[in-house]
C-alpha cells in the first residue's frame, strides 16, 4: 500500500429527485512509473492508480481505467442523475493490489 493516500470526495449533502448533480474527487497519490530509480540505482516499482469507479445504490455510475501517463493527485469531476436518496461509493484500484474506497450519501428533498 502506497504511503499517504488520501481520497477526497466532494457531494452535495441534498438534491431533488431527478436533479442532475456535479461530483469532484482528488485522491493524493505520488504514482511511480516504474521508470525511475531510487539512490542506489534499484527501479522503483510502478504504483499508480490504474482504476476508479463510482456506484449509486450499487449501480454503476463511472468506471474509468487509467494508464501509466495519469497525473499524481487524479482528480475527477463528473456528472450523475439523483432519481432518490442513496448512497455514492468512491474507490480506486492500486497496481499493488491496494484498494481505497470511501462512500458520501445524498438526501432527497
């Protein structure tokens, strides 16, 4: 598991049914390329984030591979339709096996 990972998650905490609603998502993550070498000339291995996706109430909203030239930080923003009130889950899928989930629920008014 990469060292400092953070997943940062930004959802309106309310919404009336059918709204269309904007999501942001940062997740803190150095992401090697498996190209560089440390101090004693020994290859870092690759650790980047290769995966995100998003479910509302467990359907798929986003799902989105990454390859090796992603960013460090991955932000995403996008849109998705509210039809009730649920629950948003968050997760990214490391190259080492690692997953960081979080999840952010939304209100119907």
């Amino acid at each position: 598991m990469a060292k400092g990972v953070k997943p940062r998650v930004k959802v309106p905490k309310t919404a009336a049914a059918g709204d269309t609603i904007t999501i942001k998502t940062l997740i803190s993550h150095k992401m090697e390329s498996g190209q560089r070498k440390d101090k004693e000339g020994n290859v870092i291995p690759r650790s980047i984030i290769n995966r995100f996706t998003c479910e509302f109430n467990g359907e798929k909203v986003v799902d989105v591979t990454m390859e090796p030239a992603i960013s460090t930080n991955p932000y995403f923003e996008f849109e998705a339709k509210v039809p009730e009130a649920g629950e948003f889950k968050f997760t990214w899928y490391d190259d080492d096996g690692s997953v960081y989930e979080t999840a952010k629920s939304i209100a119907v008014e």
